[in-house]
C-alpha cells in the first residue's frame, strides 16, 4: 500500500436511523492516516430516514446505493463494493458502530503483513466492557461443551467453545478462526481473489463463510487490538427469529465444510443446546428449536421476520 493507504468504506443499513449519524461522525477521526477515497452507504429499503441521514452527512465522501428490498448484509456488501473502483481496502461497517480516532489507519497498516487479506478490531460495548469477537473452529465437541455446560464455561482459555471469552486473549494481536462481521478491513487483492459474500446466509455467518473460503485461498486473517471500535449490537439475543436465523446458518455453514457424520453430530450438539434453553422458557431459543427440527417454519427472506 502507499504510505497513505486508500480505504473506502460500505455501511449496510436496514432502518438505522438512530444509529448511522454517530458512525458517520466517528468516521471522520476514526479516518486519520488513511485516505478515505468513498463511504457507501447500502440501504436494504429502510423505511425510516436513514437515507436522508445519509445523504445529508458532511466531512466525508459520501454516496448512497439503493437495493429496493431488504436483501440482506451480504447482498448490501457485495452491492456497494461493486460500485468501488480506486482504493487498496474495504472496511465492512455496520451502522452501529464507532470508530475511535486512527482506527482505520491502524488497520491498514496491519493489512501489509505477508498474506494477511482481512484484519478485525477491538470491539468494545457502549460502557467501555469487552464485547467478544474472538472465535475458534466451530466443532462437534466444542458445539456438545456449548449445550453441556454453556458457552461461557467452553469458552474459557483452553475450553472447545467457539467465542473466546477472556480478556487477556483479546488484548493480544492473533490470528483467531473467525471474527465478528461488524467491522471487518479487507484487501482489494483478497476480495477480487475469493469472490463476493454468499447472500444465501441473509444474516449472520456469512462473515464466517467468507473467512472460511479466503483461507482455503491462503489469506489470513489477522486481529488487531490496538484498533478500537465502539459496537452498539443488535437484536440477535432478544429478538426470536433472528436468533433462530443465528443458530441455523450455523449449521448451514458447518454442513458445508464437514462430512455427514460430523454434521449429523454438530446438529446434534446445536440442536441439544437450544432445546435446554427452550425448557428453560427461553423464546428464542424455541423459536430455533422449531426451525432446526422443522426447515418449513424457516424464512427464506428478511421481510417474514
């Protein structure tokens, strides 16, 4: 990269009104170092004013592009990148968030690194607590340690669980499985060479499914603490058919990459740690019981949730 790398930034927005102006703000610090060549915003049909928001915003070169549908993360990813044409790297954004002041440069600079084609932040909650990003290789034992003796406890340091819980681990630079997509730089080199987002997972691992694939090429991806992001979060926990849309692209993805018989158990594993939960009287996790156990119930678009 140049000394002053060319980043361009997409934001996919679906009625993020009450959050796009503070990530539009935050850009402006959080771009020093690096040369901001565009910031894409890729709006899934909001029905609020995140549109105008956008277009109004200032101190940033800003475009819009316009899906007509609510055609998912992925979809708007792919949408605004196509509109792309000068930069060394794309920062995958959500609305949500809030980047602290040098982050992007930070970011590219650990980009340069030998093969590295994706390098993620530090994600912090509003209140200034971690939020964990840090992943292992989802696995058979690791998805049982889940519905045993819950994630918290697999994902101690050593445990099998997938998200890596300790804050010692996430104060060092590494090279995790996978990350969380919702701030995530990527080199021009690495997009062009893996392909675009899979838009069949609508949400939520499809970040993971793109790691997985830039890996399979040779691209590593590199987490980087010393970048710092501020992520709100959103409804997956709380909100019943987005968990449930959580859990089976899980397994959608582990299907992919693993034979039957490891499949059958993850499944197994999954299905395990929903239903307790459900006896629990946990809404979402009965509504991922439901659509594991009987794929007629599942959504096909987001616009059924």
């Amino acid at each position: 990269m140049p000394t002053e790398p060319r980043i361009a930034v997409v934001i996919v927005t679906y009625n993020s009104a009450d959050v796009l102006a503070g990530c539009l703000e935050a850009l402006k610090d959080g771009a020093r170092g690096v040369r901001l060549t565009d910031v894409v915003v890729a709006d899934n049909a909001s029905a609020d004013e995140s549109l105008r928001i956008a277009k109004e915003a200032t101190g940033i070169p800003i475009r819009t592009v316009q899906l007509g549908r609510n055609a998912g993360y992925a979809a708007g990813f792919n949408a605004g990148v196509a509109t792309l044409s000068d930069y060394d790297a794309v920062l995958l954004l959500n609305p949500d968030c809030r980047l602290r002041p040098g982050t992007l440069a930070v970011l590219a600079q650990a980009l340069t690194v030998g093969k590295r084609g994706m390098v993620a932040p530090k994600l912090l909650n509003t209140d200034g607590t971690l939020q964990p990003t840090l992943r292992r290789t989802p696995t058979v034992r690791g998805t049982w340690a889940e519905a045993l003796i819950g994630g918290r406890r697999a994902g101690r340091p050593g445990g099998p669980g997938e998200l890596v819980f300790d804050e010692a681990a996430h104060d060092r630079p590494g090279r995790p499985a996978w990350v969380t997509g919702c701030a995530l730089l990527m080199s021009a080199a690495c997009l062009a060479g893996v392909g675009p987002w899979d838009e069949s997972f609508l949400l939520y691992s499809e970040e993971t499914e793109f790691i997985f694939r830039a890996a399979d090429q040779g691209w590593t991806l590199w987490y980087e603490p010393a970048a710092v992001v501020e992520h709100i979060g959103g409804e997956s926990a709380t909100h019943p058919g987005l968990a449930a849309l959580l859990v089976v692209n899980k397994v959608k993805l582990f299907r992919r990459r693993n034979g039957r018989l490891r499949s059958a158990a993850y499944f197994g594993g999954v299905l395990a740690c929903q239903a307790l939960r459900a006896l629990l009287g946990n809404r979402p996790a009965r509504t991922a019981t439901a659509w594991l156990l009987r794929p007629s119930r599942r959504i096909t678009t987001l616009d059924q949730l």
